[in-house]
C-alpha cells in the first residue's frame, strides 16, 4: 500500500513539474529561443515524459489493438514533426508537443507490432546504435 501511494506522489509530482517546465519552454520560446532550446529547466518536461511513462506504465492497456494503436499514432506524430519543423518554427515551444507525445506513445507500446517487427529489425537498431555519434 506504501509503495502504491509512493509511486502515484511521484508521478505527481514528476507530471506537475514537467508542466511547469513545458510552460517555461512556451513562456520563453519568443524572447530567448537559444537560451529555452539549451536550458535544462525548459526541456526537462521531455525526460520527465518518460519518468511519468516509466513509473506509470503497470496502468496502461498492453492488449494487441491497444499497444498498435498507440504504436501508429505514436509514429504520426512523430512523421508529422519531422515533415513539419523547419528553421522558422520556434523549437522546442509548442511543436515539442508532437514527438515528445509521439515517443512516449511509442514507448507506452512494446508489444506493438510497429515496435516488434520494424523498430526493431536489424538496420534500424544499427542506426540507432550510431545515431549519437554518427
């Protein structure tokens, strides 16, 4: 029972504070957008995502239709970003939304076969193995 109301404060608070950081980022995306794209406490909502995701996710539906719905709007969002953002838009700001949510809706879905079977093949974990230093 504890352990429970642990977990659920610290979703909580991981939630309320990556509110507050996501509306820093929207509050100083039009003044300063060099200092909101490189200061942690304006981009920290995008790790506090997924610490809400990680401690979170023994609630989250993991049946087949469930996982590969999320799966797929996940990869929309995600798509859409890309085909998107551009130089002229101010990022982070309000467009981190798409593939912020569209990660942890990714993420939210293992057993997806989107994640299984293409995310997974052999090229695309090589790219992501390289990805950091490529």
């Amino acid at each position: 029972m504890l352990a429970a109301r642990l977990r659920i404060s610290i979703i909580a608070m991981a939630a309320v504070l990556g509110i507050a950081s996501f509306l820093l980022n929207v509050a100083l995306i039009g003044s300063n957008p060099v200092a909101t794209f490189y200061l942690p406490c304006t981009r920290a909502f995008e790790l506090l995502a997924g610490a809400v995701l990680a401690c979170g996710s023994s609630k989250i539906n993991q049946s087949e239709a469930a996982s590969n719905w999320r799966a797929w709007i996940g990869m929309a969002l995600i798509a859409t970003s890309v085909a998107l953002l551009d130089s002229q838009r101010a990022f982070p700001g309000w467009w981190a939304v798409l593939p912020v949510a569209g990660s942890a809706l990714l993420l939210s879905a293992p057993a997806a076969w989107l994640n299984r079977v293409v995310l997974a093949s052999r090229p695309l974990v090589w790219i992501g193995l390289i990805s950091y230093p490529l």
